[in-house]
C-alpha cells in the first residue's frame, strides 16, 4: 500500500483529499497544527498535531512513515488578509514550502504535489488562462505561492531522476462533501459561498458585495468555481500520474468558465430560501476583475473529469453541510 504524508489534512482541501486517498485504500498521515483545521476532519489515517515550523518535529515524523509522495496544502489562504499582512505569508507559504522540502530532499521522498492558486496568474491578459500564461500575481498571496512553484521548479530541474513535483493551481474551491461528512468549516470564513449562506443562516446581519464598477458585465467579479470533490479527484489523478513516472508538471483546476458574485449570490438566496440583505462595498484590495482556467491540460494529461460543473450542485452542497457545521464547531476538535 502506497503511504502518503498529507500537510494539512484536516483543513478544508485537505480533508476532502485524505477522504479520496482513504477510500482509494492509500496509507495516509495528516500533519497539521489545527490552526485553521478540526481535527473531525482527517476522516482516514493518523493525524500528528504539528507546525510546518517545528523542524525537528516535521523531520522525525517523515522519517518513521516513509511516505512514498507528500501533499502539501498547509498555508494562509486569503488575498485580503495576504495584502494586510504580507510576511505571514511568505513565512507560512513559501518559508515552510523551503522547509518541507528540505526535509523531503534529506529523506529522498521523490514525489511531491503542491496547492497553487490561480491567484499566480494575477490580472491575465486572456481568460480562460492557460497555464503558460506570465505569472505576475497582484498580491502577497498569489506572490508567496509563485514564489514556492519556483522552489520546486528549481529543485525538480536540479535532481529529475529523484524529484519530481505536480503543482495544481486552484480556482475557487467550494461546496462540501456530497456524503455531508466534511466541508469548509473555519471559524472566520472569508469566501464568498460561505459568507453568503452564513448571511443567510443569519450568522451576519448583511454580506458585503465587494466592487459594483469591474468591467464585467453586471460589474461584479467573475471566477471559476470548483467543487471540492472534482478537486480532491485531480489530486487522485496527479499521485498516480507521478507515481507511475509522469514528469513534474503544473495544471490548472477549474471548468474553464465563471459566474459573477451577484450570479453567485442569487443562486444562494434561491437555494438557502432566504433574501438576505446585501451591502454594496467598495472593492476588495487584490481581487482580480475576472479568472477563468483553461482546464484542457488536466483532462488529456491526468484524464480528469469533473463530475459536479453545476453552481447550483456546489451551493447545494455548501448549504446542507452548513446546516451541520455550526455544532461540529461547537463540539470542539
Ligand atoms: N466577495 C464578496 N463578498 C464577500 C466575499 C467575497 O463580494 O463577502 C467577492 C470577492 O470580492 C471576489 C469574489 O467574491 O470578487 C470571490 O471571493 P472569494 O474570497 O470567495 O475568493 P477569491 O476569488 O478571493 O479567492 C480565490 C481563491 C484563491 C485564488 C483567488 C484568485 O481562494 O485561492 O481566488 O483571485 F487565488
């Protein structure tokens, strides 16, 4: 049985990753510090509580299991936060990124696939974006994650017969697990899907509609989103295309078309049975008018195919996992 070392595996992604890897009968660990994760989530394999930052802790915990490829989805994750804060980020993405794969060279562990962000890509000429599209990312976050591809690109030009690396750059990852096992579930959500059926649950009083004047055609941002469980499935695709040999390589994950956030937002209204009220802002700092992937590559290369291309399906699915995750919070880790 394959051993998989999962950074991360009880938050979000993560969790929806360790699940497809359980059920595809991989051995997996989960390495998290529960920051922003819950412990519930990790539904396969062992979890060790631990920091990305604590070395000795990280070394030794790869070292007994052996794994025969490393996930790394553990990292900070919003672009508001990323242009507040820029240094959390280059600490929590990119210096751990140089520290976990210092150790995967020390221990010859030669497989490795990376959570990358369409927010590399910045503001692209073009949408959808392919993947040889110039990376020239508008804020830290987009930043820190190029800054982290560029690692394993380097290291993986530097040893090819013992190194190889899949980066898969996600666009905008929702829903929940259509078994309403695990879903998104931090404590402060920032993400437009999730604020928007909290509004409507009435957790907050209003959802801020962040920017009125892009040039889109309702005048409000416009992104790609991906169920969760399409997403996990590209993670499947990705270690079995590395461990059967496939040379390192980056893929876009998205359905290669969008929706606007007043789309997005009357959807939920519809779905939640709820018209909750909805304040016009100002733009959000980092947010690019519109993103779109171009999703050819995964599909020929890796033979992903996405099952649940439906907002509707995705809103659906965030919203019965949100009916349950206000308890699963309260109950603790
Ligand atoms: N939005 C609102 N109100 C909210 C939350 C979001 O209007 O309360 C808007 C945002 O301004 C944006 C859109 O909804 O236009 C989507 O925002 P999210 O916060 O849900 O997601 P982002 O687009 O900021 O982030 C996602 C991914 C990143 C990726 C990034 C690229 O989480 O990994 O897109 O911009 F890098």
């Amino acid at each position: 049985m394959k051993k998989i070392f999962v950074t991360g595996g009880a938050g979000y992604i993560g969790s929806h990753v360790v699940k497809v890897l359980g059920e595809a009968g991989y051995e997996v660990l989960s390495y998290d510090n529960l920051s922003t994760g819950n412990r519930w989530a990790a539904l396969y394999g062992d979890l060790v509580v631990g920091d990305l930052g604590d070395r000795p802790l990280l070394f030794d915990t790869l070292r007994r299991f052996e794994p025969d490829a490393v996930m790394h989805f553990a990292a900070s994750i919003e672009v508001a936060e990323s242009v507040a804060n820029p240094l959390k980020y280059y600490r929590n993405n990119t210096l751990n990124a140089l520290q976990l794969l210092e150790v995967v060279r020390e221990l010859s562990i030669a497989h490795f696939i990376f959570s990358s962000t369409a927010a590399v890509y910045g503001i692209p000429e073009t949408i959808p974006v392919a993947e040889t599209a110039p990376l020239l990312p508008i804020n830290p976050y987009g930043a820190s994650k190029r800054m982290s591809e560029q690692l394993l690109a380097d290291l993986s030009q530097a040893h090819p017969d013992s190194f190889r690396y899949v980066a898969l750059r996600y666009f905008n990852v929702a829903g929940a697990d259509a078994g309403g096992r695990i879903g998104q579930a931090y404590r402060n959500p920032t993400h437009l899907i999730t604020r928007a059926l909290k509004t409507a649950r009435g957790l907050y009083p209003s959802l801020q509609l962040f920017g009125n004047d892009y040039p889109t055609d309702d005048g409000t941002c416009i992104r790609d989103y991906i169920h969760v469980d399409d997403l996990a499935d590209a993670h499947l695709a990705a270690l079995r295309y590395l461990l059967d040999g496939g040379l390192s390589d980056i893929f876009n994950c998205g359905y290669g078309h969008g929706y606007s956030v007043r789309e997005v937002i009357d959807l939920a209204k519809k779905i939640s049975g709820v018209d909750f009220p909805v304040v016009e802002v100002e733009r959000r700092e980092g947010d690019p008018p519109a993103l779109t992937a171009r999703s050819d590559k995964i599909k020929e290369l890796l033979s992903w195919q996405p099952r649940h291309d439906n907002l509707e399906f995705i809103i659906r699915s965030a919203w019965q996992w949100e009916q349950k995750v206000g308890e699963r919070l309260k109950s603790g880790a």
